[in-house]
C-alpha cells in the first residue's frame, strides 16, 4: 500500500471525524437555543396584568380572570393590594388594568377611565363569635367617630370595640372614602386608642377573621367569602337580593379602571367583562351585576 494512499484515506477519516463534531456542535447549539427561548416563548404569548381593590380581588375578581383565561387562552394575573396600589401600577404602566371600589380622585380621571363593572355595598363585619347582629347607621358612625369604643355601649359585653381602618398613606383606599361620602358626612374615621390602620381591606378582613372584639368596614362582595358575621344595619341584612331591591342602604358601585386609548388586549377583556356572558358569569359567583340592577 503506497503512502500518498494512506495519507488519503486519513485525511478522508479525519474529515469525516471533523464533519461528525462540526454537526454535534450545531445540534446540540440548536438545542441550548431551543432550551433557553422555550421558557420564554410564553412570556410572548398575550397577558395581562389587573391590581388593585382587595373587595374586588376577593369578591368576583379572581374567578373571572380565570374564565376568561379559559375562554380565550389569555393569561391574566390578578392582584390585590388596595385601590391606591392599582391605581399607582396603573399609572406607572407596571399594570394592564386597576380595580376599585370608588369613584376617580384628583387627576386620576386625566390618565385613566373608570368602568362600572358590579355593584357591591358598604358591610359592617365582626369576628363569628361575637354576639352584635344588627347595629343603626347612628351607632356605626358613631364607632368610626371614636365616640363609641365599648360593646356595651351597644347593648352587649363590657369590651373594648377593636376597630380596624384600612388606609393607605399615599391615598384614600376605597372603602374609606365609602364610610366618608356614605356614613360620616365628609369626615375621617378617627383613629384612636382603639383602633388600628392597616394598608388594605383585605387585611382588615383577615384581622377581623382573627379578633374577638374586632369591627370594621368591607365590601359585601369580599366579605360574604370570608370567616366573618356581617351585620345587619338599621334591621336590614345585606344579602344580595336585599341590596339589588334596595332595602339595605349602602349601595355603591365596583370599578375596573383602564387608560385613556387602552390596547387591544384591555378592550377584549373590558369588552367580555361588560357582555351579557361576562355579566351573567359575575351574578353566578353570588356578586351583583349590572344586569342584576337596572
């Protein structure tokens, strides 16, 4: 055998070995790019963010972002937090969409559009042990105006009242400006000795759930899922019906907040939200919708 022949038949395997590599390389390159984009390839997909209102969160918001997840394959992730945080994510653009449960404040009507979505009222909670069933608008005004901070200045056992406020210090949250515009004639409730702050009304409610002598004010539509009683006011339980019929007194409406020219993507689900099919879907989850009060 000549030698330019075995140096052909070498240079021939060593191609072949080299060819072999080169295709391992881009294989398995091909494979580290698929492995890094797939993870992500979801992140492209359509989503949407909504924060905001915990009375909405709680109340109706959760399971409709999961409807309509079902429905159309969009991913929406839903936070709570309070109307101020909402807002302030909406405004910051870290947000597709805000919940809340009062009307707009200052500029906010400048950047943003407020939708009424639902109903809710203002509710008076108490721990499930406690023995208070009903209380007069007088009575709970005078609770959140520090002038009453005893039971049994309500006819039942000698102890403190722990009220529970939910207030943001960079605004008004929604349910205390309900209890202010609805309740106390345009005042504040007053935090006194025996009252405590907290940053959201879904803690007022967790605390309330946790407190034997605690009081506070929520959401019908958060509260009725919560370990808590609610009260009736001036003999009127706030059940759905009685709220749609107007017997219970303290009527208010729910909100999701959009920006002003908002995405494609925010109109389809305001557009859902506000339908027949969306509306319906709200009143099944014991909320009240539009529909429920025309």
């Amino acid at each position: 055998m000549s030698l330019p022949f075995v140096l052909y038949v070498v240079n021939l395997y060593n191609q072949r070995v080299l060819l072999e590599r080169v295709n391992m390389r881009y294989v398995m390159a091909l494979f580290l790019i698929f492995t890094i984009l797939s993870p992500l390839s979801s992140g492209f997909a359509e989503q949407l963010i909504i924060s905001g209102c915990s009375v909405s969160y709680i109340g109706y918001l959760r399971d409709l972002a999961n409807e309509y997840e079902r429905l159309t394959g969009v991913k929406v992730f839903v936070r709570g937090g309070g109307s101020i945080a909402g807002l302030e994510n909406l405004r910051e653009q870290s947000s597709d969409m805000a919940a809340t449960c009062r009307e707009p404040m200052g500029d906010e009507n400048l950047y943003a559009e407020f939708i009424q979505v639902a109903w809710d009222a203002l509710v008076f909670i108490v721990h499930k042990s406690n023995d208070l069933e009903n209380i007069t608008l007088d009575n709970a005004r005078d609770i959140f105006l520090g002038r009453i901070t005893n039971y049994r200045q309500l006819g039942g056992s000698d102890k403190v009242i722990r009220l529970f406020i939910g207030r943001s210090a960079r605004g008004h949250q929604g349910v205390e400006v309900s209890l202010s515009q609805m309740l106390l004639k345009g005042k504040s409730p007053v935090v006194g000795s025996n009252a405590k702050v907290v940053p959201s009304g879904g803690i007022v409610e967790q605390m309330i759930e946790r407190t034997l002598e605690g009081f506070a004010a929520s959401g019908f539509t958060s509260a009725r899922k919560r370990d808590v009683k609610i009260l009736k006011v001036n003999g009127v339980y706030p059940s759905k019906e009685n709220i749609i019929k107007n017997r219970y007194p303290l009527k208010r409406p729910l909100y999701l907040v959009v920006p002003k020219n908002p995405p494609s993507k925010v109109k389809r689900l305001v557009d859902f939200v506000m339908s027949e099919q969306g509306q319906r879907f709200i009143s099944s989850l014991g909320a009240i919708s539009l529909l429920d009060i025309r």
